[in-house]
C-alpha cells in the first residue's frame, strides 16, 4: 500500500510539473546541463558582482541568474547571459559545455575569461549567438568552430587571439553577423566569407591581416555570397592592392570602412552601384588618382573621409550637389582647382576639412549657406583674397583654420571682440591677430583652452587636445597668419530629473561648477527646431556670443506634455477649464513630493548649491504621467558648497512677490531659505487653489495666504480645502493637512 501510495504521489508531482511548465531539477532524470553549469561556476575565480550566488544547489537552476530554460524542454539550458559581470576565470576546462546540447545562447561579453575557446563548444549545435567580446581569451580560433552550422550570429572582438581566421569559417553558411575586431588576427581573409548565405555585418577591423582584399561581390559556387553585405569594416590592418572591382555588386553597402591600410590604385567607378551608401572611409591608404564623379550615385552618403591619400585633380561638383555629407574630410590629398560653389548645397555640413592640399582661388561665399558647419578646415592651401563676410553667419562654427593660405585683407570685425568666457571652448588659441590683445579677449573658463600667448596663462596644448574629433593626425593643426578662431555656441540646460534618468544617448559635460549640464551644440539646435521655427518656440537657456559679438541666448526646455502647474489650479475661473482636469489630491501630493525633491537637490548639491529663487505653480512643469519638473532657472544663483544656514547671495531680487519671503525686501540678498518659503506658499496654494496676495481677493481680510491658512488651523481646516479636490473630506484631513503641516 505505502509502495502504491507514494508512486502516486510522485506521479502527481511529476505531472503538474510538466502541466506547469515549471523545471526542477530534481523531478527530472536529466540532470547534465545541472552538472555541466556547476563545473562552469566551479572555474569562475572571481564574481564581484555576486552574479553567481544563487547558482546553488537549493534553487532549480532554470532561476539562476542568468540561465533561461527551453519552454519545448524545461530542463535543458537555451540561454546564458552573464554580460558586463566582472567575472574571472577560465573557459578552456569547459570541457562539459558540450553537453549543453540546446544551448542556443551564450552572452559573455565584456568579462575577463581567459584561455581558449574550448573545442567541445562545437558539440553545442544549437548554438545561434555567441558573445565573447572583451575579455582575455587567448589561442586560436579552433577550428571545430565551423561545426557550429546554426551559428547566425559570432562575435569574438576585443580578445587577443593568435594564428589564422580558420578557413573553415565559410561552411557556417548561416553566419549573418561577425566581429573579428580587435583579435590579434593574422594572414589573410579567407575566400569561404563569400559562401555566406544571408551576410550583414562583417567586422575584421584592427588585427594584422595581410593579402588583398577577396572578390567580396563574387558568387561562390552558387552557394552564396557577400552581396547582402551592410556593413564591411576591414581598417587598420595591412592590406594592400586595389578595391576589388565586384564590390559594385554589394547593393545593399552602407558602410564601408577601409582605412589605416596600404589599399592603392583609383576609387572604381562601380561605387556608383552603391546607392544606400551612407559612409565611406577611406582615409590613410595610398589611393591615387581621382575622386570619381560616380560617388554622385550614393545619394545618401552621409561621412565621406578620403584623407591622407594621393588623390589629385579637382573636387568633383556632382558630389557636392548629390550627397546629404555632415562629415567630408579630403584633407592631406593633392587635389586641385578651386573649391566648387556648390558647397553651399551641404546643409548639412559639420564638418569640412580640405587642409593640406594644392586647392586655390577664392573661398566661396556660398559656404556662408552652409549653417550647422562646426568645423572648418581649410589650412595650408594656396587660397587667396579675403575671408567672406558670409561666414559671419555660421553661427555653430567651433573650430576654423585659414592659416598657411595667400588670404590677404584685414582680419573681418566679426572675428574681433571675441568674449568667449565661460563656454567650454576646446583647442588651441591663436597667438596672431585679435588673440594678441588680452583686453581685446576674454577666455576665462574654458577649461579646455590651451596656448594663445602668455599672458592668457592657459596650459600648453598637447597634439590630443588640438586633433579634431574624427581623426588621430600625427602632427598638431599648424595655425597661422591671417587667423584662426575658436568659437562656440554652448547651451546649457538645467533640468531636475526624478523618477527617470537623462537620456543616455545625450552628451553631458562637466562644468565648472561641477553640475551636470546638458550640452547642446547651435546646429542640433537648429536642426531641433526646424531653423528656429516659431511653430517649435516654447522658450528655451542657451547663452554666449556670436561671430558678430552679438548675444545669442536662447532657454531649452524638455517638452512637458501636461503644460505648468498653475494652469491646472486655474480651472475654476478659467475659460481653458475643459483642457485640465481638477487634480485629485494624490496628484497633488505626488507633486508637492516632487518639488519637495528638486528642492532638496538644489540645495545639497555637493560642489555647490542652487538657490532658485522664483519657486512658483507656473515654473513647476508636469509631464506625461503628472511627474513634477522645477524649471525656469531665470534668476538661478549657483553658489559654491557652503553650509546651508550662511548660504546666501546678492544678486538683484526679482522673485515673484507673493512667493518671496518678507526679507527679501529688505535686503539684497536670496538664500536657500527663501526657497523653502516660496516652497511653502506653494504647498498652500495647491490644496487651497488661493493665490497669494494681492491677487486673490478672498484673501483680503487676511492680507496674505499664511495668515488666511492659520487662522483656519486646527478647527476650520475643511472651509479652506479646494473643494475641487476630488477625494472624500475624511481623507483630505488625516492626510493632506497632516503632511502638508509638517513640510511647513
Ligand atoms: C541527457 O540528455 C543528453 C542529451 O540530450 C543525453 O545524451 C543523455 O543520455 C541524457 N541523460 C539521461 C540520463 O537521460
Ligand atoms: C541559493 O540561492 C538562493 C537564491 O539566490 C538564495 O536565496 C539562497 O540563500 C542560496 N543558498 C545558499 C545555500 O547559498
Ligand atoms: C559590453 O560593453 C559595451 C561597451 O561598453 C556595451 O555596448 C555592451 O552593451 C556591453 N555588453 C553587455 C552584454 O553588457
Ligand atoms: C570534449 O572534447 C574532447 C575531445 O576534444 C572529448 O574527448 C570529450 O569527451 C569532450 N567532452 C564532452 C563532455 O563532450
Ligand atoms: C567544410 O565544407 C567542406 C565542403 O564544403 C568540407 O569538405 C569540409 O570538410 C568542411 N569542413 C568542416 C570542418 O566541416
Ligand atoms: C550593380 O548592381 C546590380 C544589382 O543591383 C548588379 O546586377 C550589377 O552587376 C552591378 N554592377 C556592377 C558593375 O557591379
Ligand atoms: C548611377 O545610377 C544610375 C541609376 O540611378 C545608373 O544608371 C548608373 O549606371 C549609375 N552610375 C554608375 C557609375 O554606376
Ligand atoms: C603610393 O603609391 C605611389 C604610386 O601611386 C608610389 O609611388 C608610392 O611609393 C606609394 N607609397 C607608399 C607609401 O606605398
Ligand atoms: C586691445 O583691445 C582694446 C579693447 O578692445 C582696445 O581698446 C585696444 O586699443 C587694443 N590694443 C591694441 C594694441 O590693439
Ligand atoms: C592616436 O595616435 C597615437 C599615436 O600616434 C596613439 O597612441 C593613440 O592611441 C591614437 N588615438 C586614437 C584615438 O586612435
């Protein structure tokens, strides 16, 4: 009976395992990829993160960090995603990897694994993706890697391997994406690439490879081929010989990147079979001859840079007119003639850089056109006449260089009275012209400034800080006679975030203040904002000088959907009344949390505290999910790091009266308590919706809101409640009253 009964029992289990599609180890008969996992942990020396403690024998190892199950098989491993963990320790004894027969899935980049890819991985056969970019391996390739016929997506980069990419390669027909970058790799590229069914992405930057490039276009035994090739990265290596003719026939190209080799001969005019080209580099070879007109066909190159090459001749218009170029670098050619007008078509330009070559004649005018231009590059040259009144307009530039050129003419007023302080300008201050008169000038706080003469006291420059940011030239910007300028127009935007984090992909610069402030450069302004359209104007703070010394200021907000604070206590008698709802009082509250928190990391700032100063319902901006936002820094002081009590400052008062507290009519001076008072008229108008005096008349009686409020408290508390706060009146007391008391 007892026999009988457990039986059951374990039956029992056993189904509503299955019925549940819940692993566990022990319900199961299986338990080598269980084993396998423990030998893999068993390896690690090192888990920081503790990215392995709950690979223990008490958890099923379906819910280890970083395993996933099959759902077809519950108790195989189709996954391992231990990315950016910090482990060390060996591959090679994974000798049990192989057992891992579902494994479909191995993530281990950015980690420090070290010796060999172990052969027995080659018994995973399900294997689709494999990472093991950045880490320590060493060794070869093994060649039972070709044994992985699923393999769709191989990315070994950042390794120092040794020895050969295998041959053998070209039999994981499947592979669709590659990355050899960065591997130690020697010999040269095999052929079996192009036996490729479905290729994209084919990454071999960085090693030593040698050999010519392979006929990458060409159909390999009606297997396959490169042609549906995106991207083909082959830099810095040290291939030699031309660009092979079929590559006309990769259609779909649209990067290519071929720099830092020793490639030679013409540009085939096959690249006009290119058309979804958007960037094409190929700087630092030995090319010659010259820029085929063709290229006109990539209508969507966006980055051309053929530099330091022995290109000659002149710059072809066709391309000028055609492509959409914010990048174009032909510098250190031997090109000819002078600069076509067409120039002024790139709309999109950032960056020119023509510099080191024979070009001559006038500078266009037309460049003037060419308005979200940052850079401009057009030193050592043999241009002549005088520098264009029209590029007074490139309102972006940030970089110029007309030295070693014939200019002749007075230095343009626009490049005079340069006060340039505390932007973050970055490279060298010329020494001739305007910049040498110190009283003509001021660069104070660019930290990045180097050179100028010596009574600027700025650091020397180092070649790194002159090198412009798209190359690695070996010798530093040579700057001359007539001039060169640094300019820039920076905007800095202050925003309290809570509840999300900035946009990652957004650059941030640290200022001189230590606050964190978002850089925006004038062009992605302009681009932003369709050319400053009035249709995009919500106001935006953005200050420094233009070319013409004239002051360019501009405010930049991130777009609050749901409008300023104020709008939504305004609804009672208010025609807007239908476009905002009554705030209910958890919306109320969530509101005051947030200022209350903005406050809070205004003011304890660690390199230094700011005093707002104008804490009001219409700078209190919601967005989307009614989340609070502080903004119009309008009358912001930012002080250094001093104790809160003693922080104050004297700049002109013009908070807004009614929320300003009574002392600073005395006095001329804001401090972080007048901040909290403004906070607290706030906190009262909310679940009040009174305006301080004088406007709201009902207040009359009382003179002010804080006196209104008072007499009220403790017995009255209900008559002063916005009625419209949508929440039953027992509520409103033991909370609102109870928290909105204590912040006071
Ligand atoms: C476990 O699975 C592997 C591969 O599927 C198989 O070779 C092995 O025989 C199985 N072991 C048991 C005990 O069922
Ligand atoms: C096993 O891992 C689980 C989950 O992380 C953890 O709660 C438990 O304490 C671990 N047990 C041991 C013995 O380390
Ligand atoms: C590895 O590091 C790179 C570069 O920092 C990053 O882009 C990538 O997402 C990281 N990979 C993982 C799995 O964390
Ligand atoms: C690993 O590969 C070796 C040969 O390279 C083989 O002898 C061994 O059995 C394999 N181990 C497993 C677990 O498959
Ligand atoms: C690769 O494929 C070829 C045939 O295309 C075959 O002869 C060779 O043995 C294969 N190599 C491996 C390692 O599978
Ligand atoms: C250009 O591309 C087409 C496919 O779009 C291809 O048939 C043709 O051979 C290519 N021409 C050259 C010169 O490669
Ligand atoms: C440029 O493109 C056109 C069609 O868009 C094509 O007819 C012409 O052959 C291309 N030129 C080159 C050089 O491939
Ligand atoms: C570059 O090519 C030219 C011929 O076009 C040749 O004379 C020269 O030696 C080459 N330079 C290098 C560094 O290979
Ligand atoms: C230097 O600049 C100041 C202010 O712009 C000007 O008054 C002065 O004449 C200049 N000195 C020289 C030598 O140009
Ligand atoms: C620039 O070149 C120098 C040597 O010429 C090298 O040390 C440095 O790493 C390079 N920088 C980049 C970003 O490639």
């Amino acid at each position: 009976m007892d026999l009988i009964e457990k039986r059951l029992i374990e039956r029992r289990i056993i189904f509503s395992c299955l019925a549940l599609h819940t692993p566990s180890t022990f319900s199961s008969n299986n338990q080598t990829d269980f084993l396998s996992l423990l030998a893999m942990k068993k390896s690690i020396d090192v888990d920081p993160n503790g990215a392995l403690n709950s690979w223990n024998r008490t958890t099923n190892f379906c819910r280890w960090n970083g395993i996933t199950c099959g759902r077809m098989h519950p108790d195989r491993v189709v996954a391992i995603n231990l990315g950016s963990e910090g482990l060390i320790g060996s591959l090679s004894p994974h000798i049990e990897i192989g057992l891992l027969r579902r494994l479909e899935y191995i993530e281990f980049s950015n980690n420090s694994f070290f010796g060999s890819i172990p052969k027995n991985m080659s018994q995973c056969k399900s294997l689709v993706y494999v990472n093991l970019i950045n880490n320590d391996l060493s060794g070869n390739i093994p060649l039972e890697i070709s044994l992985l016929y699923n393999l769709q997506s191989l990315y070994l980069g950042k390794n120092t391997f040794s020895g050969h990419i295998p041959q053998t390669i070209g039999n994981l027909t499947s592979l669709g994406a590659i990355s050899l970058r960065l591997c130690g790799l020697i010999g040269e590229i095999p052929k079996s690439f192009s036996r490729f069914r479905r290729p994209s992405f084919l990454q071999l930057a960085q090693n030593n490879l040698t050999g010519t490039i392979p006929p990458v276009g060409k159909i390999h035994s009606e297997i396959g081929s490169l042609v549906g090739l995106k991207h083909l990265r082959l830099s810095n290596n040290n291939l030699e010989g031309p660009i092979p003719l079929s590559i006309g026939r990769i259609f779909n190209l649209q990067i290519l990147e071929l720099g830092g080799n020793r490639l030679t001969s013409r540009i085939p005019p096959v690249f006009g079979n290119l058309t979804l080209l958007y960037s094409l580099s190929l700087e630092r070879n030995n090319f010659s001859g010259t820029i085929p007109t063709s290229l006109a066909n990539c209508t969507k190159m966006q980055m051309l840079d053929l530099s330091i090459n022995n290109f000659d001749g002149p710059i072809p218009q066709e391309i000028l007119i055609s492509t959409v170029c914010n990048f174009l670098d032909l510098s250190h050619n031997a090109l000819t003639n002078s600069i076509p007008l067409e120039f002024g078509s790139l709309r999109n330009l950032e960056e020119l850089d023509l510099s080191n070559n024979k070009l001559s004649g006038l500078i266009p005018r037309s460049l003037g056109t060419c308005v979200s231009l940052e850079g401009l590059y057009l030193h050592d040259n043999l241009f002549e006449g005088e520098i264009p009144k029209e590029l007074s307009s490139l309102m972006g530039l940030t970089d110029l260089d007309l030295s070693l050129n014939n200019l002749s003419g007075s230095i343009p007023s626009f490049l005079g009275n340069l006060n340039l302080s505390f932007n973050s300008f970055q490279g060298r201050v010329p020494t001739t012209g305007v910049f040498k008169n110190t009283s003509a000038i001021s660069l104070e706080g660019n930290i990045e400034l180097c050179g100028g003469i010596l009574e600027l006291d700025l650091p020397p420059c180092t070649s790194t800080s002159v090198a412009s940011k798209k190359k690695n030239l070996s010798t530093p910007l040579k700057i001359g006679i007539p001039v060169a300028g640094v300019a820039a127009i920076l905007c800095f935007v202050v925003f309290i975030y809570k509840r999300r984090t900035p946009d990652k992909n957004m650059p941030y610069v640290p200022s001189f203040t230590g606050i964190r402030f978002l850089s925006l450069s004038y062009a992605d302004l302009l681009k932003g904002t369709s050319g400053f359209a009035e249709t995009n104007l919500v106001v935006s703070v953005c200050e420094s000088i233009d070319f013409r010394g004239n002051d360019f200021k501009a405010l930049v907000y991130e777009f609050k959907a749901k409008g300023s604070l104020d709008k939504w206590l305004c609804c009672i008698n208010s025609e807007q009344e239908g476009e905002f709802r009554n705030l209910d009082l958890i919306e109320r509250l969530g509101i005051a949390i947030d200022v209350a928190h903005a406050r809070e990391y205004l003011h304890c700032g660690i390199d230094s505290i700011i005093i707002h100063g104008d804490l009001k319902p219409s700078n209190i901006l919601l967005d989307e999910d009614m989340t609070a936002c502080v903004g119009d820094f309008g009358l912001s002081k930012i002080t250094s790091s001093i104790p809160e009590s003693s922080s104050s400052s004297t700049i002109g008062i013009r908070g807004t009266f009614g929320y300003v507290p009574p002392e600073y009519g005395m006095s001329n001076s804001v401090s972080t308590k007048g901040d909290v008072y403004s906070y607290g008229i706030l906190v009262l108008e909310m679940f009040t919706n009174r305006r301080p005096s004088p406007t709201d008349d009902s207040l009359s009686e009382n003179g002010n809101l804080q006196n209104f409020v008072s007499a009220a408290l403790p017995n009255r508390v209900m008559e002063i409640v916005d009625p419209l706060i949508r929440m039953g009146p027992h509520m409103i007391e033991t909370v609102s009253w109870k928290i909105a008391c204590a912040l006071l």
